[in-house]
C-alpha cells in the first residue's frame, strides 16, 4: 500500500484484512494523518522496528512471561522513557501515535498500542484489553494462564484482576461490575475503534465539531453494519448544519432501530432537519 494513498481510503483496505493481520501501529499512524496529512509512515514504522530489534537482541530465548515483560519495560520506558501523560491528559497529541513517539508521552490506549507493535514485531505474545476507563495489555502467550495484566500508562506495572477489580470500583464507584469478561482480548479492530471514540470525545470536549465529525466518519467506515455510528455522525452533522446528510444519517438509524429509547425524539429532529435543508441550500 503506497504512503501518498489517501488516509481514509488506505485505511479502509488495511481494515480488509483478517484482524490479527491488521498492524495496529499503521492503522493509528494512518489515523493520525488526518490531522497531519502529509505524515510520512515509513520512518515512524522503522523506529517501532527498531525498537523490536533491540529488546529481540536482548531476549536469550526460553525466557518466561515476566522476564520478557521485564525487558520491554526497561527498554520503552527506563530507556527510551515513554510515560502517561498525566499533566495533560486531555491533549490530543496523546491519541496520535506520531505524536506519542516524538515526545515519548501518551494516554493508556495510544501507550499500549507501541507496546503491542514493539512485542509483536519482537515476538513477544500480547495483546490489548479494552477495559473500561483505561485500556490495558495482557501477555497472551500459551506457557502460562491469562492472569499477567500490563498497564504501559504506568510505565508497565503488573496488575491481578483483584487489582483491576479496585481500579474500576474506585473510577464508576459501582456503576460497571466487574466481571472477567472485562479482561478479555479485544481485537485490533476494537482498538482502533477506542482510539477513535478518544479522539472523538476530546474534540466534542472542545467543541471542535470539524474534527469530531471528520473522526465520525472514520468509526462508520470501522463498523458500517453499526447504526449507532450513523446516529451519533447524525448528530455531529446538524450541529455543524449539514441537515440533509444528518437526516440521510438519522433515518439509516431510525428504520434500522424504530424503537429505540430515542427513536422519538430523534423522529422529530430528522423531520425538522427535513424541513430546514431546502431552506439552507
């Protein structure tokens, strides 16, 4: 695939292959270039090589899980100093992984997706885990149960699921059980979609509806069978006054979900959306 494709069409051929075969680190350093259209890939994606070529030379093979753990930590984060943007956690620099690996800071998904591209290409089994409020890495490998849990946001410190237990008692104060469930894998695809809807909350945070938008449409190409994504491009799109295509939008969900608890009151807002756009035109 060549690097001068457009972002939103090379995107979506990546996203034709099977999800283990998607690379993670080109798919979100395709994602950044719409914020940074002429962003090359190639030298981003030979520095994560990079990367995995050092920590492969310090792996003696036969190591175990925590050893190998143990090696990636030191490297990205004593070494190369790779931290949580703690200060500045809402800045959307921590959701472009360009941005993250200039300057070495991140939130926990972007942080955690450099983890899973350096252990992949340095053979290290992991694989991501969409936990709520602060994305996690598991090592995935078969020489041991699932229980290691890594968060890279903080710096790759080890957690039991007693501790991530703790974590989301103390972030929903019981509003989201915690269930095992919550710790399983989650697919590329689903990363990139978190990536997304991170990237799309801080622009709505902002109010910056150009950009939300522009994300919006990313998370339909993601999941075109997903009505919610249509809604919610729906409502990004009359805010910015694209009424007909927010109403285009609005009855693609409505006939897809006609009774759903804001089918009403969307009903009524597509109808005026309707009304408006000859008037607009």
């Amino acid at each position: 695939m060549s690097d001068t494709a457009q972002p939103r069409e090379a995107l979506l051929a990546l996203l034709l292959l099977p999800d283990q075969a998607i690379d993670l680190a080109q798919a979100a350093l395709l994602i950044a270039r719409d914020e940074y259209p002429d962003l090359d890939l190639g030298p981003y994606l030979d520095r994560i090589d990079a990367m995995a070529e050092t920590v492969r030379g310090r792996l003696r093979g036969g190591e175990g899980a925590t050893s190998r753990i143990a090696h990636l930590n030191r490297y990205l984060f004593d070494e190369l100093g790779f931290r949580g943007n703690v200060a500045e956690y809402d800045d959307p620099r921590n959701s472009y992984l360009n941005d993250v690996l200039d300057r070495r800071l991140g939130i926990p998904i972007t942080l955690s997706i450099l983890y899973l591209a350096v252990g992949a290409r340095s053979g290290v089994p992991l694989a991501g885990v969409s936990f709520p409020g602060h994305f996690l890495v598991r090592y995935a490998g078969p020489d041991l149960e699932d229980e290691i849990l890594i968060d890279p946001f903080h710096r790759g410190a080890l957690l039991t699921p007693e501790q991530c237990r703790r974590r989301l008692l103390e972030s929903f104060g019981g509003r989201i059980a915690f269930h095992p469930a919550l710790l399983r894998r989650a697919s590329h695809r689903e990363i990139l979609e978190r990536t997304l809807n991170n990237l799309k909350a801080g622009f709505e945070g902002r109010r910056d509806y150009p950009r939300a938008l522009r994300v919006q449409h990313r998370l339909v190409a993601l999941r075109p069978d997903a009505v919610e994504a249509r809604r919610d491009r729906g409502v990004i799109e009359a805010r910015l006054a694209l009424y007909a295509q927010a109403a285009d939008d609005l009855d693609a969900y409505l006939a897809a979900r006609p009774a759903a608890p804001d089918a009403a009151a969307l009903r009524k807002q597509a109808l005026r959306l309707r009304m408006i756009a000859p008037v607009m035109n």
